[in-house]
C-alpha cells in the first residue's frame, strides 16, 4: 500500500496545512480517507488518478473531514477527464452519510449522483467488517469524537494494515483495535493537554500508541500550535518507535 498526506491540517486555515485527506493506493485500487474541502484541489496538485478513484472513506461529518464530498462529484460530474468513465465509485461512511449528501444534492438539485459511472454509498456501523475493493478489507471502531465518528483498520491480502483514527478522543480500547498494525495513522491536535475531551493532546496519542506498538507511527491533524516545533522529537521522547510528522505531501510505502 501506499499513502499520500493531502491534508495534514484541520478546519484552521493554514498556509502549509489543509484539511484532512489521505490518498491509499493498492494493488486492487484507490481510495481517500476523508475529503477536506481542500481534498478535490490537492488531488490535481498532487498528480493523483482522481478521475478513476475506485472508493471513498469518510469518518464523521465534520466538515474538514467530508466538506469536499459533494465538490468532488460535483467536479466528476462536469470534468472531462470523467466523460468515458464506467466503473462504479463506492462511498463508505457512518450511519446518516446518505441522508448528510442529500441535504447539499437537493438544496440546489445538483442531481450529484446522476453521472455516467454509477455511485453507491455504502453505510456502515461500528463493528462491521466488509470489502472496499478486491483484496483489501476494512473494519470499524466507534470513537470518542461524535456520536457517529469511526476509526478504520485497513488490511490488504490479510497481511499489511493501515488503522486510521480520524479525530477520536482518548479510549484504551483504540489502542487495542490499532494493535501491531503497520501504520497507525492518528491525530495529534495539540502539543499539551486541552479542555477538548473529543481530541487528542501529545501525552494522550504517545499513551496510545504504547498500547497498540504500531510499526510506524504517523500524527497528523496538526493545529497550527504545532508550528515551529518538532513534533516527532518530542514523540519520542514518550515512545521509543518510529514517528513520523505528517505534511501536505508526504508520500509513504506501507
């Protein structure tokens, strides 16, 4: 698997960070974790197959994790290099992801999911362990965060895994549903402990990460207070694995 950072960022403005979104390339396909606002945009900047993105993952429904959901269909829709496509796109998401792209889809009949290639939005629950594309799997954990907010364990061919947190707050149970995976990719939104029991601080994630002993460790969901400091210095200093700080960009084999 490969993974590159689009969004390292949060709902802050940033000059260096956007909102969250990750691009996950497999040998059975494509799919993004999360899409900022800013996500359609980096897609281009980055030189990724976007036109031919087979599925898409969204955590919760906070708009720096799903406000670019309806702006990249609304892109496919128009786009050119969309004109031939045939193969279905699939959306995964909470419980409610159909009823939220309704909303916007029908505030001003963009008729989103009426395109050349059809759309499915598949919603799953916590628990639930279900296929994104052939030969890589997915599984889901209820986080502290909203009342639907998922954190996701991705397996390619039972072997290599990818757990992805979104925002979550602190629970040991996501430290055991991260367990030994091969890159646990979690936020980090502040360098010292805050009154956002729904986030998580420096000392929460490296507690974290010492219960699930991932193989790498990749904060990301940086507010800007992060600025001008080095983040995975002071990681290390809490947990001796490999930590690695995400930026806008960052491209990482699995």
């Amino acid at each position: 698997m490969k993974l590159v950072v689009l969004g390292s960022g949060t709902s802050v403005p940033h000059p260096q960070r956007s909102a969250p979104a990750y691009w996950l390339g497999s040998a059975g396909g494509t799919m993004l974790l999360d899409i900022s606002p800013d996500a359609p945009h980096r897609l281009a900047a980055e030189h990724l197959d976007w036109p031919n993105l087979d599925a898409i993952w969204v955590s919760h429904f906070h708009l720096d994790h799903v406000g670019g959901l309806a702006p990249f269909l609304f892109g496919t829709k128009w786009a050119p290099q969309t004109e031939s496509r045939t193969k279905p796109l699939r959306i995964f998401g909470p419980v409610g992801t159909s009823a939220w792209l309704a909303a916007i889809d029908n505030a001003n009949n963009y008729r989103l999911l009426q395109q050349g290639f059809p759309i499915t939005i598949v919603e799953v629950a916590p628990g639930t362990d279900f296929e994104v594309f052939a030969g890589l799997s997915g599984r889901l954990f209820s986080t502290p965060h909203t009342h639907e907010s998922l954190a996701i364990r991705l397996t390619e061919n039972e072997e290599t895994s990818l757990v992805y947190t979104s925002d979550t707050g602190y629970t040991e149970a996501l430290g055991e549903f991260a367990k030994h995976t091969d890159l646990l990719l979690m936020e980090c939104s502040f360098r010292f402990p805050k009154p956002a029991l729904r986030h998580l601080d420096l000392a929460k994630a490296m507690q974290l990460a010492r219960l699930a002993q991932p193989k790498r460790l990749l904060l990301t969901h940086l507010y800007p207070e992060w600025d001008d400091h080095d983040l995975a210095a002071e990681a290390r200093a809490l947990w001796e694995g490999e930590t690695i700080a995400a930026v806008d960009g960052l491209r990482l084999e699995i």
